[in-house]
C-alpha cells in the first residue's frame, strides 16, 4: 500500500505541475498481457482519460502527452470514431469510446476519482499497411492492442 501511496503522490505532483500525468502499466510474468498506458487528471477538467495499447512505454507516453495536451491546454474535444491525421507520422489513429477492460484498467484514475467518474478514450494505431485492429488483414492478433471498444 505504500507503494500505491507513494504513487499516487509522485502523479499529485505532476497533475499540480502539467495538468494530467501518465501510468504506464507493464507486463509481468504473473500479468503477461499487453503493455498500456493512460492519463490520469483529465477527469478533474471534465475530460475523458486517454489510454493507449500495445506500444512501449516512452512512445505511449508522447503519444499521449501530445493528445492531453491539446485537450487540457486548448479544450480540443476527440469524438468515437474520430481519425486524428496529425499524430502518427505517416498514419492515422482512431480514437474510441469505451469502458475500462480486464485488460485495459485505468487502476489509479479510478482510485484517484471512482469508477463511476471516468471515462475513456483509447488511441487505436495501425499496422504497417493502415489497417486497423476490426479491419481484415490487420496484422497483429487482438492480445497485442486490446480494445475498449469498436467504432
């Protein structure tokens, strides 16, 4: 528990200092699934928390940074569905509505502001040829970027 405590002050001080932070949540021997990460202050600003899967942890976390902060500095709104051209080089993203998953659980926003407070939106990439997870001939299988949602 004090490590839960000691985690929860070190985002308290970001979430003073930039507005939101990020989780990242990894893999473990016991957990083996998909690495992710999330925001974490969105929600006190009336936002959704963005979350990302399947990436490693330092680009979830430009990714993600760059998303919060066009909501958090300018208001920018993402709807369900929505292509985002200007993130990927190269590439489009999607972003989706959703709940939080066994998969995908934004642990220290729901402890920060309760279950019941949070909503999510997840950052969906492509593979190499565009194509998204829902889309034949997607190339990863589902385990590698899990969903909190369809389009």
């Amino acid at each position: 528990m004090a490590d839960f405590d000691g985690l929860l002050r070190n985002q308290d001080e970001i979430i003073d200092r930039v507005g939101w932070a990020v989780t990242a949540v990894l893999p473990t021997p016991d957990d083996p699934g998909a690495p992710f990460a999330y925001t974490v202050g969105l929600t006190a600003h009336g936002h959704p928390e963005l979350i990302i899967a399947g990436l490693d942890p330092l680009i979830a976390q430009a990714l993600l940074g760059d998303l919060a902060g066009r909501v958090y500095d300018t208001a920018a709104r993402f709807t369900h569905g929505q292509r985002v051209t200007d993130l990927l080089a190269g590439y489009d993203a999607v972003i989706l509505d959703g709940p939080g998953t066994e998969d995908l659980h934004p642990g220290t926003a729901y402890a920060r502001y309760g279950r019941d407070r949070v909503r999510l939106q997840q950052i969906v990439w492509p593979d190499k040829h565009a194509r998204f997870p829902w889309e034949n001939g997607y190339v990863y299988p589902p385990q590698v970027q899990p969903l909190i949602g369809r389009p």
